[in-house]
C-alpha cells in the first residue's frame, strides 16, 4: 500500500471538507449552527429527515478570496493588514498518492495562509486554518518551519505565508494498514529486525532488555497463541524500528519500511491501561519514535505524553527503595525508562514549541547507574552518557519556556538568554572527561559523542537564531552600517553560525560513512535546521559568506536525495529550501544593485575546510560567559515578532 501525503483530516471530517461548488459551502446554515453532520445536498439529509426542508439553506462565504495561482501568488501585505484574511485552496479528491508529494502539488493541494496584522494580536498564538471544520493547526514559534517562515518574511518584499506540513502518513492509511492481512517474519527474519531495532536504538535510548525481549521472541515463535497481546504489540513496534534502520533504499512499492508492523501494533494496542505495566510505556516509546520517522509529529508528542503519565502512575519518577523492590536490575531498568520517557517527551515537546507532560519538581527518582548487567541493556549505554542527554533534554525544554513563550512578562528578555547561556556552561562543566571532544577526530570514531554534539549544536541555534535574524534584518534595512547590533549581538549571531557549519561537517561525515540512515528524522531535521542558519549566514556579507552558500547548496542535494527515497521530513523541508532559495536570489539581486555592495558582495571562496569546533573550545566557553549587560541589547528589540502578527483563521464558516 502506498503512503498518502495527508491533508491532516480525520476520517470524519473528510466528505464535510470536500471543495466548494457554486459559490457556497457545503454545509447548510441549519446544521452548521447544531453542529451536526451535512452532505452538502438541498435540502440536505439531516433537514430532510428533521422535516425542516425550508430552512434548508446555505450562506455565501465572506472575506475569502482564492490565490490567483498555485506557486507563486501571494496576498499584498496592505489587504492582509486591513482585513486579516485567510486564503486557502481546497484539497483535491480522496484518491490514493505518493509518498514523497512533490511540493508544488502539496502546496496546491492545501494551499498558504497569510498572516493578520492586526496589533492587538501581535502576542497571540499562531494558527493555521487547513480548511478541517473548527480545527486550526497551531504552529509555534520555536519550530524550524517557523522560522523558515520567518526567514522568507523577513527577506522578502512580498506577503510570505507559512507552508503547512503535509508530508506524513495520514491516520486512513494507518488504519487501513491495521485491519489488512499480514505475515509474521520468519524467526531468522525476526531475530535480524529486534537486533537492529535494539542496537541502533541502544546508541542513545533506553527502552527495551536485550534479554527479556529476546526470550520473548522465542516463546512466541515456539507457541504463537499463547502470546499476551502486549508482548504482540511489543515485538511488532520493535520490529518497525528495525525495518525503518535495516531499509537503505526506497521500496519497490513506495511503501514506508515497518509501515506495517506499526499500525498492526497500534491497533492491539487500543486500551488505554487501568493498572500499567512496563511493557505498556516500552509499547507506547517504539510508538512514539517510530511516528517521528514517519514526519507524524503530533503523535510522537502525544505518545511520548502518554508514557510519561503512564509512568507517573507506576511511581517510575520517584526513586523505590530496595525493600520494595529487592531486583536492583528492575529498579536500574525503570530509571532508564523512566528517563528515556523523559528526554521523548521534553525533545519532542521542543520541536513542536508544546508544554510537556511533568515538572522537573515532581521527580525524585535517581539518575542510571551501572546496575544493569552487560548482556541486559539495549547496547551498553553509559550512565553518564544517559545523564548528559537528559540534562540537554532539560535544557531544551528552558529554552522553549524562557525564550519562545509569552506568558512571563516580568523577567527580561536579555535575563532569559543569560540563564539559558549559564545552563549550557553548566552541561559543559559537568560533561564527563570520555565525553568530551577534544579533538576533530573523537566525534567521527564515537557515535554517542556526535549525537551529544549534534544535539548541543541545534540547542544553541535554537537559543541564538532569533538574535540572527533580527541581526540580518538590521543589516537589510541598513545595508552600509552596523548601526544598532552592538557587539555582542554579532558575538551570538557568529555563534549560531559556527554551530550551524560544525553540525554541517559532523553530517556531511556521516553521510560519507555511511551512518546516517536514510529514514532517520534527527540527522534530518539537523541538516534542515543547519540549512536556514547557513543561508541567513550567506546573506550576511562576511568573508566566509560564499563559503555558506556552498554549505547550503550541498544540504539541500542531500535533502533532496532523502525526498527522493522517501524520508516524509525531507519531503516537508525541501518544500521550504525550495521557497527560501529563489527570495533569496531576489535579495541578492537588490544588493547588487546598490554600488557600494559590489565590492564586498560574494567574494570568492579560499578555503573550504572548517576547523574542529568543539563543545570546550574557548570560543564557546567566552561566548556563554557574556556578562548580562552585554546582553541587554536584546530588550530593545522583538526579536520574536519581526513585525509581524500570528495568524488567525475566520472561523466564521
């Protein structure tokens, strides 16, 4: 079965949102109001059977106009300041399609949304209206979309709107995938796909026992029938994490490696627990990452939430003492997967801008020791590799709260970026000797020590690419002078770079080595979030500047060769490279035309090669040691808003 490229509908709301006819909405001005179904007939049959015929009658739509083209159209901002409008295109019939959806059709199928200017809700959340009956997607400023989409705005002379994420396996084909025919592997199969699954899950997680889930495996091969359903569930989720990270080519059939297993999977697993064990939070974490892979966002969030609240309810964040629980392997076991619950939870929640799921204050529970046998963990994770990552979690989660909220008004922007900056130092101090990279060569050879450095990196850019932007629009708006970005903006915009070009290096190296998997989400949304950083970098007229545009022009063949195997997150970025791509000619162009700009205006490149940037090097330990009145600059500005309001459908229809 073909994946489809969902307009995130449910199955219910699809005939309801099918395209307008004549001028008027499918829905009669009756049923609207009871908010009941409608077929869009007249009279339709709910009036019909109510016997209420004549007041069967249908509104015409106001204040909506269509784009005048699929591509390139866009709302002028005057009309979009005066009326708020929201411009949509109505999706095509429910046929089947491909997986990697070319993005002029995605982008015709659900159409852009234009941003309301409107002052009094410069402060308001952003949503975006996919035409789904009273259910607006949120999108949240700290997400890489959005600030992509804050990026074309900013460079841009024309209305940008935001590009919806269509790009993942829509829920009809999953529950379709459930209730089909399926074939359990073979037992050698079946061993191969669990070791995969465990090995390259082990590198960074916790979820699973090597021997438990293994004797598992053999008493079901010897008596299928006598196999509890969650331990069913169990095997069948690790068994599509093994196909997603054992496929290195796109199927024949276009189909998503372990598509199958996961939604058979999903569907034993259909209660929601009374007395949980731990196999239920084991079920609910190969979910969860597996949907992530699958550019599902929404539910990775949801499933890794639900973890966490199942694994409050069994105590796993407070700490058991061993007259409870004498096994001290048990209880090394629930701490780890305990704090694996964790991490999904506050990273994912950081991708998505969204709350997580428990206060730091509620958890008692100690960090992993060494308590596991050898032959019982996943892949012999060290406790203080696992400690290192749950504080980058932590931090993640400051970052989005401090930063990309607007609920604390008392505390200075400026005092924000000093705490998140302190808590970075802190990792740093704190990060053990066999974990820190002290030479160019350590991070290629040690898979654990890359990914701590690749996520350090996003973390930073997270934290610093606001000040970025602000710093390429001043110099926009100011092309000849350095006129209001003092020091130690340039100082945090240079940082945002140089993290941007080292996570660069450390992914084009993998790509090279062959271990970046093909359908894996985080080296992908890496390469994505690198990709905007090295294009504001090229923009911003500096001796490497060239250098970046190459950088860039290199991530995003790679992503495009993702798309074209089907990874459903390069699909979704790719559509966003390849808006960003011709404004930013157009800016260059501009730039030209002003003559004091040719001199300086992308000097040739001299040396491609980028130093080894490492997490202790004295650049980042001066950058995050910024007194906090070299930073008191940011208060002056909005870096957040960039003039420009949320988004704010009409949900009058």
């Amino acid at each position: 079965m073909t994946v489809s490229s969902s307009t995130i509908r449910t199955k219910e709301a699809l005939p309801r949102a099918r395209a307008r006819a004549g001028g008027r909405l499918k829905a009669c001005r009756r049923c609207h109001s009871r908010k009941v179904r409608c077929n869009g007939d007249s009279p339709c049959d709910s009036c019909r059977r109510s016997g209420k015929e004549d007041e069967c009658d249908y509104a015409t739509p106001q204040r909506r106009r269509t784009q005048a083209t699929q591509h390139d159209a866009h709302v002028p901002n005057t009309a979009s300041a005066h009326n708020g409008e929201v411009h949509s295109h109505e999706p095509r019939g429910d046929g089947p399609s491909n997986t990697s959806v070319n993005h002029h059709e995605a982008r015709s199928n659900q159409g852009r949304v234009s941003l309301s200017r409107d002052p009094a809700l410069l402060h308001g959340p952003w949503f975006v209206n996919m035409d789904v009956p009273y259910t607006p997607i949120l999108v949240a400023e700290s997400s890489d979309s959005a600030f992509a989409t804050r990026f074309r705005q900013t460079i841009s002379t024309s209305q940008q709107d935001h590009l919806p994420r269509v790009d993942f396996v829509s829920d009809e084909d999953i529950l379709a995938l459930s209730e089909a025919e399926y074939i359990w592997p073979s037992p050698a199969r079946a061993h191969f796909l669990l070791d995969t699954a465990l090995k390259r899950l082990g590198r960074t997680y916790h979820i699973l026992l090597r021997n438990v889930v293994f004797e598992e495996l053999e008493a079901l091969n010897r008596s299928p029938a006598s196999t509890d359903f969650l331990t069913k569930s169990k095997l069948l989720a690790a068994f599509a994490v093994g196909e997603l990270y054992a496929t290195r080519t796109r199927t024949a059939d276009n189909a998503f490696p372990g598509l199958g297993y996961f939604a058979k999977a999903t569907r034993i697993l259909q209660i929601s627990p009374e007395r949980p064990v731990l196999g239920f939070i084991e079920v609910k974490l190969l979910l969860s990452f597996y949907s992530l892979c699958l550019n599902r966002r929404h539910s990775a969030y949801s499933l890794a939430g639900q973890a966490v609240r199942l694994a409050v309810v069994m105590g796993l964040h407070l700490e058991v003492p061993p007259a409870v629980l004498p096994d001290p392997a048990l209880r090394e076991h629930r701490r780890r997967l305990w704090w694996t619950a964790y991490t999904f939870d506050r990273m994912w929640s950081a991708k998505l801008g969204f709350p997580h799921a428990v206060s730091d204050d509620d958890i008692t529970v100690d960090f992993p020791s060494d308590h596991l046998e050898q032959d019982d963990t996943t892949d012999s994770l060290h406790p203080s590799f696992f400690a290192a990552r749950v504080s980058l979690a932590r931090s993640a989660s400051r970052i989005i709260t401090s930063i990309y909220t607007r609920t604390s008004r008392d505390t200075r922007l400026s005092e924000k970026v000093q705490s998140v900056s302190r808590d970075l130092r802190v990792w740093m101090d704190k990060l053990p000797h066999d974990l820190k990279i002290d030479s160019a060569d350590q991070y290629k050879m040690d898979p654990r020590a890359c990914s701590l450095q690749l996520l350090f990196n996003q973390l930073l850019i997270l934290a610093t690419r606001p000040v970025l932007l602000h710093v390429l629009k001043t110099r926009i708006a100011n092309p000849d002078s350095d006129i209001g970005v003092p020091k130690s903006a340039l100082g945090l915009a240079e940082a945002c770079v140089t993290c941007a070009r080292h996570s660069y290096s450390l992914l084009t190296d993998k790509w090279t080595n062959g271990s970046l998997m093909l359908f894996d989400y985080f080296d992908t949304q890496y390469l994505f979030s690198s990709s905007i950083i090295l294009a504001i970098s090229s923009l911003w007229e500096r001796d490497s500047s060239y250098l970046d545009r190459h950088r860039l022009e290199c991530i995003t063949g790679l992503l495009a060769q993702l798309k074209q195997n089907g990874n459903l997150p390069a699909a979704e970025f790719c559509q966003h490279t390849d808006a960003m791509l011709p404004l930013m000619a157009d800016l260059e162009s501009r730039l030209r035309a002003q003559p004091s700009r040719h001199a300086t205006l992308n000097e040739p490149p001299t040396d491609y090669s980028l130093g080894g940037i490492t997490l202790m090097e004295p650049f980042f330990q001066n950058l995050l040691a910024q007194p906090d009145a070299e930073l008191q600059f940011i208060d002056q500005a909005d870096f957040l808003d960039l003039d420009l309001g949320p988004l704010w459908p009409d949900m009058r229809v």
